[in-house]
C-alpha cells in the first residue's frame, strides 16, 4: 500500500502457519532500507495422555461383581526395546499372587500400542507375539482401524485342532463424551468397540 502522509504510521500483520516447537522467536522486517524485528512466544500445549505410561502411574480394575476383587496395575521404572521400539513395563498384582508382568505398552502420537503374547491372549495352542494398536486418540466417532492379521493351530474343547486366522477390528463410539461409573463422572471420555474376527474364505466374521 501506499502512505498518504508522513510520520509515524501503524501497520498490523498478520501470522499463518503453526508453530513446530515452543520457544522465544525473533522476526525480522525490512521496509525499504530499514529493518525491524519483533518476537513472538509459543507455548507448548499440554497434550492429553488417555493412557498414562510414567513411572509409578497405578489404577486397579475390578473383574466381577465383587467389589473387593481387583487387579492394580503399576507402570515400573526399568522400560525395554523390542524391534527398536522402546516399551514402558507394566507389572499387576491380584492380591493373591506376588508382582508379576503384565504387558509393554508405547505410545507414538495419538496412537497407543501393546506389545502382547497374541496367541496366549486370544488362545491359540502356541505362543505369537506382535505389536497392535488398542487406541487412536485423534479419530471422531465412527473412525475405525484394525490390528495386522494373525494366524496360529487353535484346539477346541473337542479335542479339534484347525488352523485360523485372526485379526482385532477397533472402532471409536463416543469421543469426548461425558461417562458415569459407580457414581463418579468422568468427562473427555473415549468409547472403544473392540472385536475379534475369523478370516472365513475372503471375509472376517466374528
């Protein structure tokens, strides 16, 4: 534009663009033969963790009707690499039992992944280990994904053993929502439909 008179003048400019890190930064402006410069400060924004993986971080699970009957569950210190993706231990205790393993857990952005014994999980006749990811915090209602497929001999109460091929479908049916257990409200709340499906021919059944 242009200046219809002299003196000082006030310019307003206007941003685009998202900040990459938080921090102090120093913009430069040339008018002419002058220069300027000005900062501007980012601050780094807390993002929610749905679940939380530091050392020392607790929760017990109640597993039937008895509200005596749970499971506490404790994130230890000591992390391990599998694959070259590093894992935070989780180890329980059910009050009967001393402390014991309970899976490795690691989160990448707005995904959260278990490294499991699949086989063990699901009841194959063989151990199959494999990393699936248990929640996409970033989808909306409806989004969904699904676990790599697996495959192992699977033996039932029969004495029938056959051959299957497995995979875990995942979708999300509420996404922040206000849920209520036992009396206590919980908000920003992510609902997980989770379902094991058989390959049968060319479809996954459940």
């Amino acid at each position: 534009g242009t200046f219809t008179t002299t003196g000082t003048q006030t310019i307003v400019l206007t941003g685009s663009g998202t900040p990459t890190a938080a921090g102090t930064n120093t913009h430069t402006v040339t008018g002419g033969t002058g220069t300027c410069t000005f900062q501007s400060t980012v601050t780094a924004v807390a993002i929610p963790d749905y679940f939380p993986r530091t050392a020392f971080s607790n929760w017990s699970y109640q597993f039937d009707g008895d509200p005596n009957d749970s499971l506490l569950i404790l994130v230890v210190t000591p992390t391990r690499t599998i694959n070259g993706n590093t894992y935070n231990l989780f180890f329980y205790n059910d009050g009967l039992n001393p402390l014991d393993s309970f899976g490795y857990y690691r989160r990448a952005g707005a995904d959260y992944f278990e490294w499991i014994d699949m086989g063990a999980y699901v009841g194959l006749d063989d151990p199959y280990w494999m990393e699936y990811t248990f929640l996409k915090d970033n989808l909306t209602t409806g989004g969904t994904w699904t676990s790599a497929q697996f495959a192992g001999a699977f033996t039932d109460q029969g004495g029938t053993t056959t051959n299957i091929t497995l995979r875990w479908e995942f979708s999300i049916t509420g996404q922040n929502i206000p849920v209520t257990v036992n009396a206590t409200p919980y908000t920003n709340v992510i609902q997980v439909k989770q379902e094991l499906r058989k390959l049968v021919g060319t479809s996954w059944a459940l």
